[in-house]
C-alpha cells in the first residue's frame, strides 16, 4: 500500500529541481515577484536565479525596479513559486 501511493508523490524539492534551468515566477512575503531563471536552490529553498526582473506592486501598479543578471533570494521569504513563467502575469484593472 504505501509503495503504491510513494510512486506518485512529489516531494517539494524534486518539484524544484524540476524546474531548474527553467523560468520561474518567484512570490516573495513582501510586496514583491521576481521572475528569472532558476539556476540552483539548496535545501532551504535559497535560490540562483539568472537573468532576473523584480517587480514592487503598490495599490494595484506594478513597476519593475531592478533587472539582475543574478540574483539571489533567501528562502525564508518566498511565499510561492510558478514554474514556467516568461513574464510576471499581472494584469492591469480593466477600464
């Protein structure tokens, strides 16, 4: 039974090194998103990432405020994480 249900579990970190060498979408504690590529993490969830843009939301405006080439975030402030997302997908209100 419990050798059945291990084949189809994913584990946290097998999920992150999934998306390793791939563009991620970063939610951070704060007010802020970073979208990059992930180049490496460790097991506290610290990440590399490459070719990083971060983005400060206020109110509903979102503006970038840096472009990296590297950049590195302490696990212990990231909120979530999207694999796979080229730009960050906020949306301006509709009019």
């Amino acid at each position: 039974m419990a050798s059945a249900a291990a084949g189809s579990t994913l584990l946290p970190l097998a999920l992150v090194d999934k998306c390793t060498g791939s563009r991620i979408w970063v939610l951070m504690q704060d007010n802020r998103e970073i979208v990059g590529t992930l180049r490496g993490f460790d097991e506290y969830v610290n990440m590399v990432l490459d070719d990083a843009i971060e983005y400060v939301t206020v109110g509903t405006t979102q503006t970038e405020v840096a472009r990296l080439e590297q950049m590195l975030l302490n696990g212990c402030n990231i909120a979530a994480m999207v694999p796979g997302s080229e730009a960050s997908p906020f949306r301006e209100p509709a009019e």
